[in-house]
C-alpha cells in the first residue's frame, strides 16, 4: 500500500511541476503565435515569473500589446499559405504582360 502511495505523490507532484512550466511558458508562446517581434524577451519575461509572479502577468499582457510605435500584423491563414494567390505566383513580369495586352503562344 505504501508504495501505491508513493507513486500517486511522485505522479501528482510531476504533474504539478508540468503544469505549472506550461503555464508560465504560456505569454512566450502567444506571442509567437502572434508574430510578435519580442518573442524571446517574451518568454524570458514569463519564465521570471516562476519566481516573481508580477513578471509573468506583465509578459502576458506584452504578449497581447504591440510595440509601442511599432505596428505587426497577425499572420492569417493566407499568410501562412503564402503561395495559393495568384499575385504571388505569377511573378512580376506576368503584369507587364497583361498591361500591354501581349498573350503568350
């Protein structure tokens, strides 16, 4: 019986300790998420705050800010594609060709 219980404690302390890193890990991985520029500041910032906890809830809420005086975009879904447009695959030259009604045989 004993041992039974040494396994629970050993299980629910590793998961405690678990939870806990992925949860102070949270603001440096919202931020790359976002395509914020200060990802790594971000994450240092949240890691400090397995020891002050005023860190980490500035390292959230700069996760969700911008950049002061620096805008980003969030990276959408065709942003991510990238090359499904037809702007991007076309190439530059495929507008000049247009434009002066040239076809191609």
């Amino acid at each position: 019986m004993s041992t039974l219980s040494l396994a629970l404690i050993f299980f629910c302390v590793v998961t405690i300790v678990v939870g806990i890193y992925k949860i102070h890990s949270l603001p440096g991985d919202i931020a790359r998420k976002r395509g914020h520029p200060q990802t790594d500041a971000i994450t240092i910032c949240s890691i400090l705050g397995l020891m002050v906890f005023p860190f980490w809830m500035f390292a959230l809420v700069w996760a969700y800010a911008g950049v002061l005086g620096t805008p980003y975009e969030i990276p959408g879904p065709a942003a991510q594609a990238g090359s499904g447009s037809p702007e991007a695959t076309a190439g530059p030259d495929a507008d000049d060709a247009s434009a002066s009604g040239e076809q191609e045989a």
